[in-house]
C-alpha cells in the first residue's frame, strides 16, 4: 500500500466503523434489531440462530457499544481528515494507540464470553486500521528512547 493511498484507507476504515456501529446500535430495539442478532449469531459461530438480543440489558449494551463505535469512526475518520495533513505524527499516534487499546479490550472480552470469531475479525479490522496507519508519517516519526 502506498504512502498515498493509506489515508484514503484509514477513511474508509472509519466509514466501516461507523456502518457497523449503526448495525450494532440498530439491536436496540427488537424491530430493528435482526441486523445485529446476526452479527451476534455470527461471532459466537456456529450461525444457529441460538443468540438474541431480547433481554433489555442486552438491547442497552447494543445501543452504548454501537454508540461508541459510530464515535470512533467519525473521530478516526476526522484524524484522518483533518489532522493527518497537519500533523501525520500525531494523527498515525492517536489511530494506532485508539485502535489497540480498543483491540486489547475488545478481543479479551470477547475471548472470555466465547466469542472466537469475533477475536478473528477483530484481528482483521485492526490489521486494516494499523498496517495503513503505521505508513502514515513513517518518515517524520522518531523512535521513543
């Protein structure tokens, strides 16, 4: 991947993450939330139709985590946006940094509950975020001592 081109990635990154946050945002409310129970079906594979967002607890956490999800995309798509031409530096710190403390979390959480398949596509996601990231500004960056 070109040095050009990483910005426009990590912006289309950004989008991803602000579609899925909608997807699992929208598990809410039981009319519509069969996007987001298929997306829990499918991270606690096999795809059995065995999971549910029904219990109000579980409709809350969908509404908060899908929420959090949509404002790290608009965030990270504006670090991209704005902050890269300014300050490639510190915009490919704040990605990266964001981007593992979320994966650290996420995918313990999700390792502890069962949820195998998410640690993959987590995996996966944070690999698309920070390969590109670690591009950006590779020149200006000096290694911490």
């Amino acid at each position: 991947m070109s040095r050009d081109f990483a910005p426009t990635w990590l912006k289309l990154n950004s989008l991803f993450v602000v579609l899925l946050g909608l997807v699992v945002a929208l598990g809410a409310h039981p009319a519509t939330a069969l996007p987001a129970t298929w997306l829990t079906d499918i991270v606690f594979f096999p795809f059995d139709g065995a999971q549910s967002l029904d219990a109000p607890a579980a409709r809350l956490l969908a509404a908060i985590s899908g929420g959090v999800m949509v404002g790290w995309g608009v965030m990270s798509g504006l670090v991209g946006d704005r902050l890269m031409p300014v300050d490639p530096r510190l915009a490919r710190l704040l990605v990266v940094e964001s981007t593992l403390a979320w994966f650290v979390v996420d995918s313990t959480g999700s390792f502890v509950s069962g949820a195998m398949v998410n640690v993959l596509l987590n995996t996966v996601l944070m690999l698309a975020i920070v390969v590109p990231a670690w591009r950006i500004g590779a020149e200006t960056v000096v290694p911490a001592r």
